[in-house]
C-alpha cells in the first residue's frame, strides 16, 4: 500500500448485519403487503416488525438515539427491503431522510420525537404552509400532501414560508430571503386528508394534512438555512444534502423491487410453459437471451449507483462534503437505476404472460410500485437533462442536487 493510501471499506460486507435484519423479518412484510394495500398504510405487524429491528433509526444521529450508518450501507439495506415490499422500504427511506433533522434539533425536542418513543418517525410532505409569530410561538396554517409515512409518524412537520412577525411584516432571514421555519407537531393533533387512492406504493399512506393558525411553540421550530451553524459535532453523513439521500434512496428502492422480479421470474420460468408453445420458458432460447440482458441492465445500474454512492462517501470523509462533480454524478445515476429497473420490470413482466396479472402473484404489486417510484420527482427524466446541460458547460440546476 503506497504511503498516505487508505485502505479500500468494502461496504458490502459492513452491510452483511443490516441486511440480514432486513432478511430477517422480509417474508412478514412481503405477506403484510395485502393488507396494507388495501388499508393504504403498512399494518401494525409491518411496522413493529421494522421498528424491531431499528430500521427507521438508520440516519438518525447517534445523539438522538440512532444509528448514523454510512450512505453506501444505507442503500444497500433500503435495497433489500425493497425486495420484499416496495411500500416498506420507501416509507424507511422517507422517515429516514426526516430523520436526519435530529442532529440538529435540541434534545429537548428530538427526545420527544425519538428519544421517548422507540416507534417514533418523523414524516412531511410538499405544500403551503405559513407561519405568524405570537406570544412564545407560531400560530401555523398549512396544506400539505404526499407525506409518505403519515398513518405511522408519530409527528408531523411544515416547512413555513413566509414567517409574518406580530406586525404583519414578512421576517427575512440568511441572504435576505424570507426566512423558512421548520415546525414539528404531534401527528395527533392533526387529521389526515384521506386522499391516498393510488395505482402503485399503496401502503405508503401518502396522505396530506392541514392546519389553520394551529399553535407551535417556538422550542418545537427550526430555521433549516441557520441550522448548521454551531452544530461541530456532526458526522460525514451531514454533508450530502437531504435531496441527494432521497435521490440514493428511492433508487434503491426500485434496484430492489426489479431484483425481486428477475428472481421471481427465474423461479416461475422453470416450470411454465406458455400455451399451444413447444417449450417451458427455461428452454426458450429467446427468454435466454432476454433474461441475460434484463441481468446485465440491472447490475449495470446498480453498480453504477453503489459506487458513485461510495466515491461520493469517501471523498466526503477526506475533503469534508462530496464534490459538484460527485453530487451530478449521484442524480444521475440515481435517476438511470429508476430507469433501467422499470425497464426490467415491465420487460419480464410482459413474457411471464398471464402468470403476471394475479393480483396475489409476485409480479402485479411490483409492477404498479416501480412505476409509482419512477413518477416521483426523484425519478423525472428531466434530470437527464440537467447533468446533460452541465456537461456541455452550463451551469447545473443546483435545486435538485
């Protein structure tokens, strides 16, 4: 090893725990998934089931009560969940992602949220929400949607802009810009909007909620842009951006929902045999030839992904924050995984024939959540677009970085 070389971390192998948490408990969330479709949240058993195991608890700070995992594990395990239930593993993803706002809450707050509730989750979702100051608080009016995780978290946040001061004046913040206030309450003051009909990631239970001037106390607030300020004691995990994480995250999400697919697929291919076809789907020479290439699709994009994720990680321990050039590359191989997984779904779902319309089979759920993840904002074929945009030298849209 040359002098001032580090040794390569192969987070495979750190993975190894995680995943077999995962594994452990894989076969109860794939059968809830039933129910939870058709209640539109994951169930009672689903979600001891994964607290059980802290798997909510990934990105939280440790001095919030969790566990602070390296990104490169956190795909990997998000990616086996998956495997079991798409559902599952995007509302971990979610929660997790929220969750990071505990290394920078005080622990008067983030002990009410996590630290006295080894259940608790935080949710939240896009929206219009604006804050009034009053006498030890805010008085906080709100409209939000798509908050993935909503039946099960146990708060609930805004994100208030503009703030209005007691004269009606808009409070301006850092870079004199209307100041942006983070406000946390308990999900059992709200009532949810029960709008989550959907065609795929049923059991998210992405409902909104609302508010009307509902009183916050200003210990349960945030300013998101002044946050990190003073806040020295934060690992490596605190220098890629909330958007970069879920961008890792839900692409791992469809890497693992297309992984079960293929795997399903290998195991119904071995016994069917088409209608009026001479041949069972395990001695056609053209599902050979398919099969082989769905694989390499599949490994591609997740190689892809997993070591962008990595260089990104590395260069963050060493320099302290993940490059520009780091931060395109992960959009972008985000965005491709989304792509190529789907392509992989609807490719096998379409020669598994009618052993793929079942609604109790293993493909019909899968299907449906893959196309839901690739119509999410982290999935938007425009960000091809924008890494293409700054390889030709323009400047990158920064806002979905």
């Amino acid at each position: 090893m040359n002098e001032g070389s580090k040794p390569v971390v192969d987070y495979a192998e750190m993975a190894k725990e995680w995943v077999q948490r995962v594994d452990d408990i894989g076969p109860l969330l794939d059968s809830e998934a039933a129910e939870g479709e058709a209640i539109r949240e994951l169930t009672g058993k689903a979600m001891a089931a994964l607290h059980d195991k802290r798997l909510f608890r990934m990105l939280l700070a440790k001095k919030a009560g969790g566990e602070e995992l390296p990104l490169p594990v956190f795909c990997r395990v998000i990616e086996a969940i998956a495997k079991y239930d798409g559902s599952a593993a995007w509302c971990v993803g979610q929660g997790s992602g929220c969750s990071m706002l505990g290394g920078y809450l005080d622990t008067g707050i983030s002990g009410k949220i996590w630290g006295d509730n080894a259940n608790g989750v935080l949710a939240w979702g896009p929206g219009k929400a604006e804050a009034k100051a009053v006498e030890g608080g805010y008085l906080v009016t709100a409209k939000t949607m798509f908050v993935s995780g909503s039946h099960h978290a146990t708060w609930l946040a805004t994100h208030c802009s503009p703030v209005y001061e007691t004269d009606g004046s808009i409070r301006m913040g850092k870079g004199d810009k209307p100041e942006i206030r983070t406000t946390f309450i308990p999900a059992n003051e709200t009532t949810l909007s029960d709008d989550w009909y959907v065609f795929g990631l049923r059991n998210t239970g992405s409902d909104g909620f609302e508010l009307k001037e509902h009183f916050v106390p200003t210990e349960h607030t945030i300013v998101r842009a002044t946050m990190i300020e003073g806040a020295d004691d934060l690992s490596t995990l605190y220098n890629f951006s909330t958007m970069a994480i879920y961008a890792m995250g839900f692409a791992s999400v469809a890497l693992g929902l297309s992984a079960a697919v293929l795997e399903k697929f290998l195991e119904i291919a071995q016994d069917k045999k088409p209608r009026n076809a001479a041949d069972v789907l395990k001695d056609n020479p053209v599902v050979h030839d398919e099969v082989a290439r769905m694989r390499a699709k599949l490994r591609g994009a997740r190689r892809y992904l997993f070591a962008e994720v990595e260089d990104a990680w590395q260069e963050a321990i060493t320099n302290g924050a993940p490059t520009l050039d780091h931060r395109l590359e992960i959009r972008l191989a985000a965005t491709h995984a989304i792509h190529e997984a789907k392509t992989v779904v609807d490719t096998l779902f379409d020669t598994g024939g009618t052993s793929s319309i079942f609604a109790d089979g293993p493909f019909e759920r899968r299907l449906r959540d893959i196309h839901a993840v690739a119509l999410q904002i982290q999935g938007r074929k425009t960000h091809f677009r924008t890494v293409g945009e700054w390889l030709m030298g323009h400047p990158p849209n920064m806002s979905v970085l």
